[in-house]
C-alpha cells in the first residue's frame, strides 16, 4: 500500500500542473475509479483463498482452473462495467462535481481509461493466485514495476504529449503493459517453487 500511494502521489503532482479544474475532475474519477475496482480486488482476494488452499495440496490443476476462471469473470465483469462506464461517464462524475470544466475532465478520462479496467483487473487475478504461493516478494516487486515504472513515467510522457488527455492515456497503457508483465510472470516466474515450510 506505500507503494502504491507513494506512486499516486506522483500522478497527483502530474496533475497539479493543469488547474484547479483538472485537479477536481480527476479526484471525482479516482472517487469512482475506487468503486469500478471493488469487483476487480473481490475476485483477486477470492482466487488468492482458493489458489493457496490448492497449492498447499498441491493440486495444481484446480489452481490452473482457478486462474483460468478468475480471468474470465473478471473480464466479463469489467467489460461490462466499462461499457458503461463510457455511456454513463458525465452523470457520474456529476454525482461527485457540478463544475462544469471539472466534469468535462472527469468525463473525459474515464472514458478514456474505461476499456482499459479489464487489464488492472487481469493483475489483480493473476497477482492473487501469486500471492497464494507465499511470493509475495515477488508481487511487491510486480507491483513497483507496475507504479513506479510503468504508471508514474507512462502518465508523464504522455500528458507531455497529449495534454490533460495524456494524463488517462498514460494510467490506462500503463494497466496494459503492467498485465503483460504479470501474464509472463505467471507463466515462466519461480513462483511455483516456492517453498514456505521445510520438512
């Protein structure tokens, strides 16, 4: 968690630099953005009980079954949730924010941002059936690479480019590439030789 609210800590000062306006409309979508995840960590935390439970029988196919079932409710929650997400984005942010630049920033990056959610999703899966081995090393590891980076230089270059839309353009390719790398660390990382008790 210090990770990860020293590296928003970061976005925020990113995002200081367009107004007052700018600054609301972003912290009315965070306000949202905390409520979008809520399926996202449920799952995670779900599949990180059932992976460790199997793991320590060592019935490694039941944890592929897992993994394989996560990813797909994950992906079929969140695309729905992005989905709307896009349709209803000004109304939401105007229950956090009547003015009228703040919700048009607020609108804008969510709609933005909103098709990439499936992918922060994707890692909170695939970090949760990691995490049930007892790496959890390696997920903190996974977890500053994903911020620190990925997040806090992706958000940077691209709000240098692009503007105040960069600043969603960044986070969002940023969850993409941060699901690449959990992806490949599920498949070819040591996490499956975790030994947590000798005999």
């Amino acid at each position: 968690m210090i990770v990860i609210f020293a590296g928003m800590t970061i976005i925020l000062s990113v995002v200081n630099n367009y107004g007052a306006s700018i600054v609301a409309g972003f912290g009315a979508a965070q306000r949202l953005d905390s409520i979008i995840l809520l399926p996202a960590i449920a799952l995670g935390t779900a599949v990180n009980a059932m992976a460790a439970q199997n793991i320590g029988a060592n019935k490694w196919d039941r944890v592929s079954d897992i993994s394989k079932v996560g990813i797909l409710y994950n992906l079929s929650i969140m695309l729905v949730i992005a989905i709307i997400l896009f349709t209803l984005a000004e109304p939401l942010v105007k229950l956090f924010i009547q003015d009228q630049e703040s919700v048009k920033f607020g609108s804008l990056y969510l709609k933005t941002i909103a098709f990439f959610y499936p992918f922060i999703g994707l890692n909170f899966i695939l970090n949760g059936v990691v995490r049930g081995s007892g790496a959890m090393f390696h997920v903190l590891i996974l977890n500053i690479i994903s911020l620190w980076l990925l997040r806090v230089p992706f958000t940077y270059f691209a709000s240098s480019l692009y503007g105040e839309l960069g600043i969603a353009l960044g986070i969002g390719i940023s969850f993409l590439v941060s699901a690449l790398f959990s992806i490949a660390y599920y498949f070819w990382g040591s996490w499956r030789k975790k030994v947590l008790f000798e005999s």
